[in-house]
C-alpha cells in the first residue's frame, strides 16, 4: 500500500494528493447529477410509452383505468417527488388545501418518508426503535464532527504524505455521513409536524 500510494504521488507530483480528493470529489457529484437525469428521462419515457399504449385500438376499460392510473401517479411523482396511488395523492392533495399555505408540496416530499396512513389519517411510527433512531441519527454526527475535527488536527501537526489521500477521504466521507444521519432526524421531525398539522386540521 505504501510503495502504491508513494508511486503514485511520484507520477502527479507533490500535491498529488489533494488534487485528487479534490476530483475525486467532484466526480462523485458528477455521477449522482448524471445518475439523476438518467432516473428522470427514464421516468418521460415511461409516461410517453403509456400514452401511446392508451391511443391502441381495442384496449379494454379495465386496461386503460390501470394505464392511466399508472400515468397519474408518474405525473404526480415527476411533478412532486412524492410515489403514490390515488388514494394517497387524494389525501395530499387534500391536506395541501386545507393548510391553506401551511403546508407545502416540499416539505410533505420530503417528509414522505416516514409518512403512514390510518383510516384516511397521516400517521407517523413512533415505535421504540424508530425513537432511538431517531435520537442517534441526531447526536452521533456531532460525535463524528468532533473526530473531524480530531482528525483534521492530526493531520496538520504529523504531515504524512503517503497517507493523507485517505486521511482526506476518511474526513468527506465522516463529514457526508454526518449531513445524512442528520438530515435524517430533521427529516422526522418534519413528518411529526405534518401528522400534527393535519389532525389539527380534522
């Protein structure tokens, strides 16, 4: 590994190393927008494919109420963000209505994920484990911003070449890791104020 990474600091020069955490990083950004447009052209195609399957001659009732019922909810997911049937687009749709602002599409996207339904109700799991989820995805990023900092440290009082490639790497991904987890608990914390705004609403 040593004589690997020396070699290859060699053959880029001496600041080899954070030039390449630099474009190993924006080649990572690179890939997910590419990996993003490709969801959503395959998401237009999708919808133009069951249009024409409509326009056929001889398609039955019951196929084109499943033919546009799929087209429906791949409007709604392209437009909103949110997968749903119609019974959950109802329900959204409605509850975007009555908040009369309170609410945006945004936020119940992004709450989406832990949103369940009851009876026509927007309900949120609250069970034990859920909660201790929740409370870790909270702290632990500020424990892992804290070994950052550690590491960030280290890094600048023992100046090791052949390391730093990986040390850089290990700081990203802690720092990466950190948003998600946290992104996590704010994300539930979304949805717990979406299950209260629409009871308040019944």
């Amino acid at each position: 590994m040593s004589n690997w990474a020396t070699t290859l600091g060699s053959f880029f020069g001496e600041n080899s190393w954070q030039f390449l955490a630099i474009a190993f990083v924006f080649g990572l950004i690179a890939v997910l927008k590419n990996l993003t447009e490709l969801i959503w052209n395959q998401q237009d195609r999708k919808i133009s494919h069951l249009k024409k399957a409509l326009d056929i001659e001889g398609v039955s009732d019951e196929v084109k109420y499943v033919l546009i019922e799929d087209i429906n909810r791949s409007l709604f997911m392209k437009v909103t963000g949110v997968a749903g049937d119609k019974y959950i687009r109802e329900i959204y749709t409605e509850l975007l209505r009555r908040s009369e602002g309170t609410l945006t599409i945004n936020q119940l996207r992004r709450a989406s994920w832990y949103l369940e339904f009851e009876d026509k109700r927007i309900v949120v799991p609250k069970t034990y484990m859920r909660r201790i989820g929740y409370q870790f995805d909270k702290w632990y990023p500020l424990f892992m911003c804290f070994t950052v900092i550690i590491q960030v440290i280290t890094m600048a009082v023992i100046y090791t070449p052949e390391l730093l490639f990986a040390q850089l790497l290990l700081v990203i991904g802690s720092l990466i890791l950190a948003l998600i987890l946290y992104r996590q608990a704010v994300i539930y914390e979304l949805a717990l104020d979406v299950e209260k705004i629409s009871k308040d609403l019944q």
